[in-house]
C-alpha cells in the first residue's frame, strides 16, 4: 500500500456553495445525509445569488480550484452543492481533476426515459432555469419538463439569496410544499420529480405528498456515484 495524505476513506467530496445558513439533515450539506463517508469543500466566494442571478467567467475556475483540492485530499468523484452548478458541467467534465456530478438536473433525461413524459422540476428559482443552466444537463426548456419555483418572497428564497444564518424549518418546509402544490395544480399526471434545489431534500417527504410520484435529487445521485466507485464483494 502507498501512502502520500493524511487521512483516507472519504471517496464522495460535496462541492458547497461560500454559505451560513443552517443545514438540516437530508441537505446536501448535512454529513448525516451521507451513507457513505464524505469531504466537504467551500469554494470561495460563490453564492447562491451570484451563481444564479449574476453569473459570471471567474466561476468556472474558482469551481475547478475547488475540485481539485478535493482530488488532492483523496475524493474520486465529487456532486454539486447546488442545481445551478449544471452551468459548468460540461466544462468540468472535459477539464476537471476528477468526476463531477454537478446537478440534479442530470437526471432528467434518463427520467424521461424511464419513467416518461412529462417529468417535473422544483427549482428555487423558475424564471432563472434557463438554457443556459438546463443545456449541458442533457435538455431544454423546450422539451415536455414542467418547471416550478419557489416564491420569490417565501422565506425559503430569501434564506439561501440573502444568505441567511437562521431559518423556521416549518415555514420551509410550507414554502416547498406550496411550490408542489402549485406544480401538481399544473401537471396533474407528472412520472416523476427532480428537486434541483440541494435545500429542499428535507422536505421531500412533505413533497411526495402532494405529489405522490418517484422523487430524485443530488444526494441520491450521490450515494448512487459513490457505490459505483467503490464496489464490495457479495
């Protein structure tokens, strides 16, 4: 055996947004949220608002800078700590140290696939989903993907925008519930759901009823990566 770091056995790194809000379990920030051990990397400087609403040509590098180090602390594949991330995944993925799942919203394609159209997307913001976010993920917001945001007012949104240290989980938890009532009022007959925010994993129970179809997001993407990248005898 070769050594070469201190510390070993923590194959899923989880790139995080530059945040203080508070994290439930079952967030993508959570390590309990985790079966399988974890790494946890900030990358400075990137927060929600300004990889949503105001992107711009330093992300891309400060997103590698980040993913290397967690390639140097040993991580052999990697998600995103949020869906917007999806904006860099084709770049990563030709330039980046090591596999990036970076999206929920990688999901969808194969979801269309599997389970049919139309798939629904829970996203923390609708108008700002566009192309250029949703293309390297496989799709467009031309194809048949019911898209619904959260209220732009709804605490929810002001947490993770404004940067927030403390939040009611309840109230979050309504706010989501709300944005699935309004998706299912929509799309009476979707096949399945992607939450694309990494936040609303919490509250996916309370999703599911309202909306009682297979749910997916990140942190399942996550366990499912990491299970194939460390494979145990039967």
């Amino acid at each position: 055996m070769i050594g070469g770091q201190a510390f070993y056995g923590q194959p899923l790194g989880v790139l995080l947004l530059d945040a203080r809000y508070p994290r439930l379990p079952g967030d993508v920030g959570h390590a309990r949220t985790y079966e399988t051990p974890v790494q946890f990397e900030v990358v400075p400087g990137l927060t929600a608002d300004r990889l949503i609403h105001h992107f711009d040509d330093g992300i891309a590098p400060l997103v590698r800078e980040s993913l290397e180090r967690l390639a140097r602390r040993g991580a052999r594949v990697a998600v995103g700590g949020c869906g917007f991330f999806a904006r860099v995944h084709r770049e990563m993925r030709d330039e980046g140290p090591l596999p990036f799942l970076s999206s929920s919203l990688l999901q969808v394609p194969w979801l269309r696939m599997l389970y049919g159209d139309p798939v629904g997307v829970l996203t923390i913001d609708e108008a700002a989903l566009d192309d250029g976010y949703v293309r390297d993920a496989g799709w467009s917001r031309e194809d048949p993907v019911v898209v619904q945001g959260i209220d732009p007012s709804s605490m929810f949104a002001r947490v993770y925008f404004e940067n927030r240290d403390r939040f009611d989980p309840e109230e979050m938890q309504a706010d989501v519930v709300r944005a699935a009532e309004k998706l299912a009022g929509r799309a009476p007959h979707l096949s399945a759901l992607v939450l694309e925010c990494t936040n609303m994993a919490p509250f996916a129970h309370a999703v599911q009823e309202v909306l009682p179809v297979p749910i997916f997001d990140v942190q399942g993407l996550a366990q499912f990566a990491a299970q194939a990248m460390a494979r145990r005898p039967y």
